[in-house]
C-alpha cells in the first residue's frame, strides 16, 4: 500500500510568522510553489499561508480601498498597460479593479507607498489551523483528505515534528505513474 511518506515531498520552503507578507510573496514566486508552512524559530508548525490568501487580502484592501490608487494613471478603454520604456504589455494590471473601472497602468518609475503588503505579516494572514497527517497515512487516505477539507496542501509531522509536505500534485503524479 502505498503511504504519505512514498510521495510526499521532504524539502520544505518554510516561512516565519514574522515575515510580511511581500517577502511571502517573493519567496512563493521565487521557488514557484503556491503554499508553505508557517513554522516557529523552534520548529514548531504553526499553521499554512498560499498565494489564495494573499489575493484575498488583496481583493479585500482593495475593496475597502486601503490600496493607494495615487500611482496608477488611467488609459483609454480597450488598451493595454504598457511600460513606455521596454514596451511589456501588463494584461493584468487591472485585475484587481471594480470591473466599472477604466483599465489602468502604473505610472512607470514610481514606486508604490508602503502598504498591507508591508505592513502586514504572515501570521495575519496565514491560516492557523494546520492541516497534518501522520507519515504512515495511505495515499487513499490523503486524497480523502484533501477532497473533504476542501484543501490543496496537507503537513506532514511525526513526533510534533515537520517532516514534510504532500499536495494534490503529489497524488495525482504518483495516479500517472500508475503507483495508485
């Protein structure tokens, strides 16, 4: 039967509580996954923080317009927010606007005030529940698990201690590798 510990993975990018919530954002982009546990200086896992949560912080600043629009500049309808010097285009540069809003671009060279991003950490954000399973666990047993609490990501933790990480991923390699 195979088990947690057959497919999860052992190398875990891990975040402090302490750490704000832009330097999340860098290290869930600059290692390309979605999701980290939050652990303690003594190794204590203290609950999970993903790329969902930081959206919904930033759908809910601004919403309750906490985002500062002063360096964005509005464009004409139908086109696209485009940096004058190097001509990338930014497709989703409005993406977080009320959909009434005219499309809009930064202001090339300025930088953004200080803002949630900075100000908040990861234990505001980061969901303290932490979602574990014991190594031993069948791979059937994981699936349910994920499937039941609605979750991408479950810890894994053997005598208190992190052990590693398995995901949806995990599960669905080890189905196309025909191990389940």
């Amino acid at each position: 039967m195979l088990t947690v510990r057959d497919i999860m993975q052992t190398e875990v990018v891990t975040v402090g509580p302490e750490a704000t919530v832009r330097e999340l954002t860098r290290i869930l982009a600059d290692s390309g996954i979605s999701g980290v546990p939050v652990v303690s200086a003594s190794g204590t896992v203290l609950g999970v923080v993903s790329s969902s949560d930081i959206v919904r912080l930033a759908a809910e600043e601004r919403e309750a317009g906490l985002v500062s629009p002063g360096h964005w500049a509005a464009l004409p309808l139908g086109e696209a927010a485009r940096d004058p010097e190097d001509d990338v285009v930014d497709p989703l540069g409005a993406y977080f606007l009320p959909e009434d809003a005219p499309l809009l671009q930064p202001e090339w060279g300025s930088a953004p005030d200080d803002g949630p991003m900075d100000e908040l950490t990861v234990s505001d954000i980061m969901t303290p529940v932490t979602f574990t399973l014991p190594i031993t666990a069948s791979v059937t047993d994981l699936a349910d698990f994920l499937v039941r609490g609605r979750i991408h990501r479950a810890v894994v933790v053997e005598d208190g201690r992190l052990q590693g990480i398995v995901t949806t991923m995990d599960v669905l390699r080890a189905l196309a590798d025909g191990r389940l």
